[in-house]
C-alpha cells in the first residue's frame, strides 16, 4: 500500500473508569460490543485488520463491497464490525463469534446468512495524510463529511459534546448489547497503542455457584472459577469465569478449592460435557464449559470438578445469550447463601434496542 498508514497497525486503546467524565472537552460515543477493526483503503484494495493486528478480510466478504462504495478513495478509518440480530434486539456477538471459521465455504454461508456491519468512528489517514497528529475534533469533521453518505451496512458511529446525552446512551443502548460508552478528548491526538481513551462499563455484581476450576496457564494454582445459575427448571447452567487472581491468591484458592475435588464427578451437574463437545450433537439443554477457542487452537480449557456447595460474589457487565459478556471478578465468598438459590432471576435484563435505532442520524 501507499498510504501514510499501513498494517500491521495498534489502534488507540481505553482506560477504565467508573463514572462518565464531564466537563470542557470531551466527546461522547457509545462503546460498540463486536470487533474492533483498521480498514485500510487505497483505491480499489481494501484491507481489515483486527485490534491484535490480525487480518479480518477474509472473514467479512460481505463488506468489501460497501466499504469501496462509501469509503474515500484513499484512507484509514478506525471503526468497529458489529453483528445486527436478526431479530433486530440489537447486537448478537456470539454471531458474530461464529463468523471467524477456518472453512471458506462456511464463511461465505455465514456472510449471508448473518451479515455484519461496519460502525466508523476515526479517520486516521485521508489521501497522502496522516491525520494521527490532529485533534480529535478535526478528524470526526472530515469523517463525518467524508462519510455523509453512507448507507447500510456501513455507519458513521453516534457522538454527542453532552453528558447528559451519553448518561442517556449508557442507559438505555445496555439492551442493544452495547458495552456502555466511550470518552474522548476533542483536542488529543490519534495515540496508537496507548490507553488514552476512556471507557465507562457497566458494572454489576451477582452470587454464582461456583461449579470447578481451570488450572492457570503456569500450571500453578487456579487461573479461573466457573461459574453457573439456576433456570426455572433446575438445570444449572454455564454462565462464565472469574479470574484475575494474584499468584498468592491463586496458590490459596488451590488450597482451598481441593476438598471440594472428592466425589465431584458423580453427581456434577455438568459431567455430560465431554461427551458433548466430542460428539459434536445438537444445543444441549444447557450451557456446559468446555468449549473450543476459535481464537486459540491449541488453548487448554480443561477444567477441575467441584460439588456444587460454593456460591461467590462476582462482577458482571452485561448478559447475553444466558451468559456474562466479558470476563468476570472475583469479589467475595459468600457462605450465607445455598447453591440453588443462585438463580437468573437476581439479573437485571435491559430491554432490547434495534440496531437501527443505535445509528439513527438526528433529522
């Protein structure tokens, strides 16, 4: 390419924050919940890269085609693949999980049977250019005109100079599947691969059985706790794993966890898996561990059999699909409280937003 930008590229990245920032200054964007993509275009080759510098073209055929349309002839846009639900109920990222397949033909069945959108929020370069030295403010004008007229699938990203607007977003787009909304500062520059951006999350906690483990990758201690819920029928289901313990905590829980290892199989709600995921079969009824990584062959996600007799309080920022979206945290122990009594009724569940409502442009 002949860009002043090419791939591998690392886009700028965010810093966590509690709260939304308000003052002078700051622009407001919802926090997109799918792939965050580079599209790099220089006439009539186009090329997607993922945050991870990984190549993405391969994987959405279906967006070439109005990328080229609706894209300037010459630049680099910063942006995000999202995944409408059929259903228009917003976004559904586990399809768009099933979108990255080794198999050609499954990825042309799948680009139009669930095809992807493209959300633009940046402009990083515009013909010979590099715009990673302007202001914010001066590269979402020249998106903004450079992108007037795109349609569907491709979208330039909602923004609003308002807090109150973006308390707003963070309220009522969390249906949609939305992570909750990102802050930028209008004067700053594009500063790749540096956490300069801020993002605001939602945060909640719920008590969770905690149903086995997974060994951490240094093969010492615990890396992670799986969790489940209760439905209404009984059956406990999969819902996520908390991690991020320190080495010494990791030795403790190890510790901890290893009288609840005897006897766990037998009557281990979930001792069926295995056999699941080998035979390849249908849904089963409920959502098991276990599970391949598309993104990592070769990752090892065997897991350790606890009884089921320990409920923790852990974070949540969003369900989706039965499951927490994210990984979770680890809070506390929480002895006061029985297994079956961590059901899904404690979940507070937005309410679905279309997708077309979170692009919709103001009249």
């Amino acid at each position: 390419m002949t860009l002043p930008l090419s791939p591998p590229f690392t886009p700028m990245l965010a810093k966590l924050m509690d709260t939304i920032p308000e003052g002078e200054g700051w622009l407001y964007e919802p926090k997109w919940d799918g792939f965050r993509c580079i599209v790099f275009r220089d006439g009539d080759h186009i090329e997607l890269a993922s945050r991870n510098e990984r190549p993405f073209t391969r994987y959405f055929p279906e967006l070439i085609e109005p990328l080229l349309r609706d894209l300037p002839q010459r630049c680099v846009v910063d942006g995000e693949i999202v995944l409408p639900a059929l259903d228009d109920t917003g976004l559904d990222f586990d399809a768009l999980l099933q979108r990255i397949h080794p198999a050609e033909s499954r990825v042309r069945r799948l680009a139009a049977e669930t095809p992807a959108s493209f959300v633009a929020f940046d402009l990083l370069a515009l013909d010979d250019r590099s715009l990673l030295d302007a202001p914010l403010h001066e590269r979402v004008a020249l998106l903004q005109s450079s992108l007037a007229a795109t349609t569907p699938p491709i979208h330039l990203c909602p923004t609003t100079t308002d807090p109150a607007v973006a308390h707003q977003w963070f309220t009522e787009f969390e249906g949609a599947g939305l992570d909750g909304v990102i802050a930028k500062r209008l004067g700053d520059p594009y500063t790749p691969d540096k956490r300069t951006l801020v993002k605001v999350k939602h945060r909640r906690t719920a008590d969770c059985v905690i149903a086995g483990y997974r060994v951490h990758k240094d093969g010492k201690g615990v890396g992670s706790v799986l969790m489940g819920l209760y439905d209404d029928e009984g059956a406990l289901h999969h819902v996520g794993v908390a991690a991020s313990f320190t080495a010494k905590r990791r030795t403790e829980l190890l510790a901890e966890l290893e009288p609840l290892t005897h006897d766990a199989v037998a009557d281990h709600p979930w001792r069926d898996w295995a056999e699941f995921m080998q035979a390849q079969a249908a849904e089963p009824a409920q959502r098991m561990p276990g599970g391949g990584s598309r993104w990592n062959a070769g990752k090892d996600l065997s897991w350790v059999p606890l009884r089921i007799e320990r409920v923790a309080e852990v974070t949540f920022g969003q369900l989706q699909e039965g499951r927490f979206r994210h990984g979770s945290t680890f809070v506390r122990w929480r002895p006061d409280r029985e297994p079956r009594s961590c059901t899904y009724d404690q979940l507070e569940v937005a309410a679905p937003v279309p997708f077309s409502r979170l692009v919709a442009r103001p009249d």
